[in-house]
C-alpha cells in the first residue's frame, strides 16, 4: 500500500518507476561485468518507493525485453508520473541489453508518446556512456563501447515526447563511470532526493544540482583515469513546472490520512454496537 495514490474503481493508480539494471551480460558477449549495478538498484528501490513510486527492478533483461517492457509500461497510466531508469553499457543513443545487442533509445522514448501518457511527466535517467571507452582504472570502470555519430545525439532528441525529461550520466562523446559501490550518478541523485528538502525541489533544480554535485565533486581514481571528470546532462521537453518526488509523496500521506480515519471510523461502529 506504500506505492498507492489514489483508488478508482477498485483499480490501483499510481506513479511508477522502473529500472533495468544490467550487470552480467551473456556467455560470449564481450562487455564486462558492471559491479556496483546492484547497489545502485537497491538504493533506488528504497529511495523511491519512499517517495510514493510503485518500484520494479529488472535484472539482465535482452535487448528485445527492454523494448518490450517499456512498451508496456507506455500503455498503463499513471497518477501524474513514471520514471524510467536504465544502467547499461551504451555508446550515442544506445544501450545494451544482456545479450550484447544494442537498444536504440528514440524508440524507448517513442513508446511514451500515445494517448496513455499525454500530460504525464515522464523522466528517464541513463546510466551508460556515449562515447570513446577508457581503460579501467583500480577501482574503477567505464560503460562505454564505442562512439557514435553526432547525429544520433539529434534524432533522440526529436524522439523524446512532450512533457518528458531525460537526463543522462554524461555529456555526448564521453564515458560514464562505474564503481563497486554503485555509480557516482545514480547515487548522488539517491543522496539529493534523501536530502531535507531535496523531494521538494522542481526536477529542473534537482537535475542542475546533480549536474553540479557530480562534475564539482567527482574525480576518477586510479593509474589510467586519475583526475578524470564526469559532467551529466539532460535534454528537456516540459512544458510546466513539475515536483514529482513531492507530490507523489504528499498524495501518499493524504490517502493515509483517508484509509487511518476510516480505520478510526469502522472500530468506533463497532464499539457502539457492542454489548457492554
């Protein structure tokens, strides 16, 4: 019931996350291992279901099930919100499922644009490089594969729906950087939505702050990738202001507030015709 914002019906409507979390690819495929993917999933799991999101996690998808859950999730409405969340090795406007074949993000974002989900905010965070791979340092490894031409960059854009945000680990062309315990990334988006006030912020604020956060207080370590920096971005398409981690939040507490007074309401009923 955490995940619950309204009931209608008896139908369950609510806002949604999902998160594909790709760490061990299959036999022959040669992409590394991602250590740190389950760590960064599980924190997202916990902050976000605390925030009122209905939270499913998928492990090791193939390319086509990426596309095919998306596509299913493009056609259940939601409260107000749905974010999409993928952790993948990738290059320009790619991804890879855990079969090594690659998922074409514009069609991801395309799946969003039906009837089902106009005037809801729609938000994807993509943890994968988009561009040259680097050497792994000591502790750290890259996402990346290889870099893409400039023109993808473009046509995701000319994918992406209205009233959706998507905001991606790193700037076109460069890596994005994984480390055992869970990529600078998505936990430093988890450490500003637990911050006092953070869930409160327009997700413009929340994004510009994680834009800073990690180009201003991240560094790479390690003999190959010493001093190197990592700078997220994000690409929009809102047409209003939206506070999602806050309204979803504050409609969990209102429907709470409903369910504790008719649990209140029921017993005293109760007592009254009962025997004394």
């Amino acid at each position: 019931m955490a995940f619950l914002n309204k009931v209608r019906g008896g139908s369950q409507v609510c806002n949604r996350a999902v998160v594909v979390s790709v760490k061990d690819f299959d036999p022959g495929v040669e992409l590394a291992r991602r250590k740190g993917v389950g760590r960064d999933a599980k924190r997202l799991h916990k902050v976000l279901s605390r925030l009122g999101f209905k939270v499913k996690i998928h492990n090791d998808p193939t390319a086509q099930e990426i596309y095919s859950l998306f596509e299913e999730e493009s056609k259940k409405t939601v409260e107000s919100s749905f974010i999409g969340i993928i952790s993948s090795h990738g290059e320009e406007g790619v991804v890879f499922g855990a079969d090594g074949n690659r998922v074409r993000l514009s069609r991801i974002f395309g799946f969003f644009n039906g009837p089902t989900m106009v005037d809801k905010t729609k938000l994807f965070f993509v943890q994968a490089c988009r561009g040259h791979d680097l050497d792994s340092g000591v502790d750290i490894q890259t996402d990346s594969v290889s870099f893409s031409d400039e023109d993808d960059y473009v046509f995701d854009y000319l994918s992406i729906p209205v009233d959706t945000a998507v905001m991606y680990a790193t700037a076109p062309g460069y890596s994005a950087f994984m480390h055992p315990l869970g990529s600078v990334f998505i936990q430093t988006l988890c450490d500003l939505l637990e911050e006092d006030g953070g869930r409160d912020l327009e997700i413009n604020r929340i994004m510009t702050r994680l834009n800073y956060q990690v180009a201003f207080h991240f560094q790479a370590r390690g003999r190959e990738l010493a001093g190197k920096k990592e700078m997220p971005c994000f690409v929009t398409r809102l047409t209003k202001e939206v506070y999602p981690f806050r309204d979803s939040q504050r409609n969990i507490e209102e429907l709470s507030e409903k369910l504790s007074t008719t649990v209140v309401e029921k017993s005293h009923n109760i007592r009254k015709r009962s025997i004394s």
